[in-house]
C-alpha cells in the first residue's frame, strides 16, 4: 500500500531546458515550478506545474501530430513507442531522454487520456471516432479534406462560388491570424539581372567591374503580371521578404546568375494575415488543431514553389488572397520554403515604396539541395497501405 501511494504522489513534467521548440518553452514558462523532468531526470529544474500540466501535454501531441505520421509511433501500424521519436536527436520537440528512470510516469502523462472528448483535448492516435479516419497524418505533411475537396472542385468557372465556402471555413478563426507590419519597417525584393556594368578605372594598373542594381520601379512589382501565389494574372501585388536572402532565394536564381536586391519600406501599418501562428494558440482540442491544419496548409501551399506549366495549383491560393481583402486585410505573411525568413504578399503595391541604403548586386556560385533518400518502391507489395494525398 505504501507503494503506491508513493507512485500516485510522484509528478513528473518537463523542464524548459529540455524544451526545444519555442511554443513548448513559452508555455513551460507561463507555469513553472521546481520539480522532476522525465526527460533528463533532473529533481531541481524549472518544470511546466505538474498541478496545472494538461496545457502543455495537449501541446506536446499538437506537435507530434505536426512533425510525425501515426504509423511511425503507433505499434498497430508497424510503429515503435510514443518516447522513442525523440531519441532521435534531430527531432524539433525535446532534448531526447537522458535517463529513463521516469520513463513509465513520463509516458503515462503524455498519453493518458488516450482518448479525450473531441472538443476537451487533443490525441495522438486516431482510433474510429468520425468514422473515416484511420491514421494521422503529419499536419506538416497532409491536407486537410474539406480542402482537398474545394481544391479539386475550383476552376476559374466558379471562382466566385466557392470563394464562399473558402469565407465560410476560415470565418471561425481568420482574426486569430492578425498581425501589424509597422509603418517604417524595411522589406526587400530582388530581381534576377542588373541595370548596367562598369568597369572602374584604379590608380596604377588594372581595375574592376562594378555593377549597378535594379532601383526604384524596374525592382518594383509588374504592371502586368502573370499568375502568382496570391495574385492572378494582371492584378499587380508587390512580394517582399523579410531578409535579403529570403527575397533573393524566392526568386530561384541559377548559377551564373547577377541578382540585384533592393529595399521596400512600409508606408503605414499594415493589417495582415499571419499563416505562421504559434501552434499553442490551437493545440486545446481537436476541433481547434483542424483550424491550424487548415491554416498551415495554406502556409505550405504558398511557400511551395510551382512550375510555370501549372498555375492552376496557385488557384486556391489566389481564392484566398481574394477572401482576405473582402475581409479588409492589407495582405498575407507566409514561411519561405527557402530561407529562415517570412514572406510577404501586399495586396495594393503603394503601401510600400523602395528606399536607398538597401540595394546590393549578388552573383550566384552555386545552389544545392539537401535531397536525403528516403524508403521507396516500384510495386506496393502485400501489407503495403496507401495513403491518401
């Protein structure tokens, strides 16, 4: 009997050492306390209150469901243990387990109750509960199918139409996107190619080649553009990044290639929309979780690059921008695939004007992809289950 109540009254948590990704370090920080961390083991760190923990458990699964297909934690689909993703030290969530000694009460709190009611928590696992879902994918890896459904429904026919039910689903939480850019902040935008080339005479012998940037309106959006992620053809926006590097790798430039960079500042606060919201404002429930699914879909759907040849993928993208103006939205902030930076989208170009002291011309040595293989095959064998898009 001593026994157990003396595993009843052991707590354990995690600590904000142990903590890798931002969101899990806020909300340890918001309730914290001295106590045990089951990763590390430690009995005198600084842990999320084990009195107050279900926050940051509901969280944690959010960020499993992020970052992890269901089959690759879930023994009924070939899967390991939940605590065996973060031996791998790669992984963005936590530190992997230093000493398992609080392995069972660790595993215990970030998986009990398995199954919380649809609108009071979040699950890792699937089960049967609508009824057509039978494995999680990872949000980072999948879409939503309400999406996928208007996705596959658009064509340029009924764009108007299925705006509205674009409006419909992002009314429950689009204000939760609001974000300001500051009147005065700079921005940038490059362009593949230069004005001119000089060669700059020297004192003594030889010299050098000096070579002029794009500035003012030749860096400045097109009066007549083609299809982009948020604007369709002829609808001029102006698209920025948040660091030179992120406006110069946003426009694929080739080795070989000069690309001039200048500087855009804001001209007035901007009301924009922010599709990288921090998870923890949507890791409360499952009803919640399916709004940040949706939303970092569309993250992904603008960060993602496509070929000239297949517009029609920018289509729902494009529907989007649309809606968010009607709601009076100055423009849309999304991840760049490319760089650390963000990328912006304003919706009326004069809400921004070029400034001096930022342009530079780059020349381009060399670009590389990190293209690790990955498992594959020719024919699905036996036991092979396909996964939905």
């Amino acid at each position: 009997m001593t026994q157990i109540l003396i595993e009843e009254d052991l707590k354990v948590s995690i600590c904000i050492g142990c903590a890798r990704h931002p969101s899990l370090k806020r909300i340890i920080e918001g309730d914290s306390t001295i106590g045990i961390c089951g990763f590390c083991g430690r009995k005198d760190v600084m842990v999320r209150n084990p009195d107050n923990s279900e926050p940051m458990v509901m969280l944690f699964r959010a960020l499993v469901r992020l970052h992890w297909d269901e089959f690759e934690y879930n023994s009924h689909w070939g899967g390991g243990r939940l605590l065996d993703l973060f031996s791998d030290d790669n992984n963005l969530v936590v530190k992997p387990i230093a000493k398992d000694e609080y392995w069972d009460e660790l595993d215990h709190l970030l998986q009990e109750p398995t199954y919380p009611d649809w609108d009071k928590g979040v699950s890792i696992y699937a089960g049967f509960h609508d009824g057509h879902r039978m494995m999680n994918r990872a949000i980072s890896r999948s879409q939503p199918r309400k999406i996928g459904e208007l996705r596959n429904r658009l064509d340029k026919s009924n764009f108007t139409a299925i705006g509205v039910e674009l409006d419909a689903i992002f009314a429950l939480f689009v204000d939760e996107l609001d974000f300001v850019i500051p009147k005065g902040e700079t921005w940038f935008r490059a362009r593949t190619g230069i004005e001119s080339s000089f060669h700059r005479i020297s004192e003594g012998f030889g010299g050098e080649l000096v070579h002029k940037p794009y500035i003012g309106a030749d860096i400045g959006p097109s009066p007549h553009p083609g299809h982009g992620r948020l604007n369709r053809e002829g609808l001029p926006v102006l698209y920025l990044g948040s660091i030179p590097y992120t406006a110069l790798a946003e426009i694929r430039p080739h080795p070989g290639h000069y690309v001039s960079v200048g500087g855009f500042s804001i001209l007035k606060d901007l009301k924009v929309a922010d599709f990288d919201p921090d998870i923890s404002l949507f890791s409360q429930n499952e009803d919640r979780l399916e709004m940040y699914e949706i939303v970092h879909t569309f993250d992904r759907l603008m960060s993602t690059p496509v070929t000239p040849d297949d517009a029609v993928s920018y289509l729902i993208t494009q529907l989007l921008a649309e809606v968010l103006k009607a709601r009076g939205y100055d423009g849309v902030q999304f991840r760049s695939s490319v760089s650390d930076g963000h990328n912006l989208c304003i919706f009326d170009a004069s809400d921004a004007a070029f400034v001096d002291g930022h342009s530079a011309v780059k020349y381009i040595e060399k670009v590389s992809y990190d293209a690790p293989e990955v498992p594959s095959l020719a024919t699905p064998r036996r036991g092979d289950y396909k996964l939905g898009k």
